[in-house]
C-alpha cells in the first residue's frame, strides 16, 4: 500500500493555504497546518488537519513544524521586504530533515532573483530537489475578503494607482487546485506557474461586472502613486512594503506588467478557470452590504 506524503502547509488559514490543506486533508493526505495557535480540527469529510505553532521569526518553532514532513507549501510572512533572512534558513533545515518537495507562493509581478520572494523562487529553484513557485495574479478575493471589498462597501468605490491597466485576476480556488497538483502529482513540476484567470480586465471593468451582479453602482476611483501609499499606511501596512505595493499599480499602468492570460490551470488541473463575472454572480450579496 502506498503511504501518502505528510504535507506542512504555512499560512494554513490564509486564501492559498487553507484551501490547498482542506482539499488534501479530503484526499485522505497527513496534514499540518502551520500558525499562531495550536489545535487538531476535523473536517467535513473526516480528515484531520493538525495545527503546529509556528512563527518565521522564531526559529525554536521550526522543528515541530517539520517533523516527519515529506513535503510543503511555503506562505512567505505578510508585509515583509526581505523573507529571505527567514525563509531560506527554514529551507536549508526542511533539507536536512528529508524535505523533498517544495511550493512556494510568490507573484507574477515578482521574477525570480527578484524583490521580496524572488530571491526564495531562486533559492528554492536551486537547492530543493522538487520544486513549483506559484505565481498567481491578483487575486478576486481582493474584491470580497480584501481591502477593496471594504472599499466597495463603505464608498462604492475602489482605489488604485493602477489607471487603465488590464490584470488576468484570478480566484483563490483555482490557485489552490494548481498548488494541489504541485504538492502530489507523482512527477514534481519543477518549474513556476504564472497562474491568471480567463481574461484580463482593467478595475474600471470589475467594477462593471460588480455592479452587474450587485445591483449597485460601483466605481474605479484612480488615485496619485503617493495618495495609495498614505491609505495603505493608514490600514496598517508599513511605509516601505506601502511603496513596493504601489510600485506594481504603477508597473500595471504604465508596463501593462499583469495584462496577460495563462493556460495554466486548465493545463494543470484539467477545468478551466473562473471567469470574475461567475465570480461576481456567486459572491453579489457580498457588495450589498453596507459598512458604517
């Protein structure tokens, strides 16, 4: 009998690691979720999913998260300029415990070699013996579960510095079910994934296509590189990563940097991706709530 694979997934509650930790728990696959708090919960199928307490800057929580682990999925810290200093250190003891295989969640806006996880794809690329680097485009839960949904439903508006510029966003589900592959298919894809969805729209067509489905009017409000710095660090994100975030709005207008679309996950998983007016339809009584 073929025993599967235990798998350590980081940000195991986040948009990525969750899914990807419930679909394998279904599968019947060991399952550890690495985060703050330390419980076993079961699922709806019946699979357990063991949580570990785990912290990237603290390294004694580094041991308990990787014992007995085959393979894992890597959520680099959130805000954080430079996640190598951390990352690569939990890399190279994975190694030494028989880590095999690897996924990391980076960004199609981020080359490898290049800033905040780049420099993790490059590590990973050469060091592990199994590698994939996700690298989604924005994501659709950005207009529900992020900063926009709360934009939408406190203003009916969105904010950007991203102009006319075309992204292929892409649900959360569907990179999920790429990274599922990576982690289990019996070839390891030793390669990065740009991962879009079907089509590529600029914020002034989401908002159409919201409106659409909510029944409300909604609005892409471009806004000055500078002014979206100052509302980001007035949500609590820190001034340099403010800057680095706005820097790809600018790299969408003026580079059409995300105006592509991939075949990626019908390739991969075999269904097509998402397209964000089904994702509106499903999600439209979201946007008609009214925060105050």
């Amino acid at each position: 009998m073929n025993v599967k694979p235990a798998v350590l997934i980081t940000g195991g509650r986040g948009k990525t690691g969750g899914r990807i930790a419930k679909r394998l728990s279904e599968l019947g696959y060991p399952v550890r979720s690495a985060s703050r708090s330390a419980k076993q919960s079961v699922n709806q199928t019946g699979g357990i999913i063991e949580d570990v307490h785990f912290d990237w800057f603290d390294k004694s929580t580094y041991e308990d998260a990787l014992q007995d682990i085959d393979a894992m999925y890597l959520v680099p810290p959130l805000a954080v300029m430079e996640p190598a200093e951390v990352m690569l250190p939990f890399l190279e003891l994975a190694l030494r415990k028989g880590v095999q295989r690897t996924v990391l969640l980076s960004s199609a806006s981020i080359p490898e070699g290049g800033p905040v996880t780049g420099k993790v794809h490059q590590a990973i690329r050469r060091i592990m013996p199994e590698w994939t680097v996700l690298q989604p485009s924005y994501f659709m839960q950005n207009f529900t579960e992020g900063h926009h949904g709360i934009q939408i439903n406190r203003d009916g508006v969105m904010y950007t510095a991203a102009g006319d510029g075309r992204i292929g966003f892409v649900d959360a589900d569907d990179i999920a079910e790429v990274g599922l592959r990576a982690l289990i298919d019996p070839d390891a894809h030793n390669q990065s994934h740009v991962i879009t969805g079907p089509q590529s729209l600029s914020y002034s067509d989401v908002a159409k296509i919201i409106g659409k489905a909510s029944g409300r009017e909604i609005r892409h409000q471009h806004v000055s590189t500078d002014m979206l710095v100052g509302k980001m660090i007035q949500s609590g994100i820190p001034e340099e990563y403010a800057r680095f975030l706005a820097g790809l709005d600018d790299a969408i207008r003026l580079h059409g940097s995300e105006d592509q679309v991939t075949d990626t996950v019908e390739r991969i998983t075999g269904r097509r991706p998402r397209s964000m007016a089904e994702y509106a339809r499903i999600h439209s009584g979201h946007w008609g709530k009214v925060n105050v």
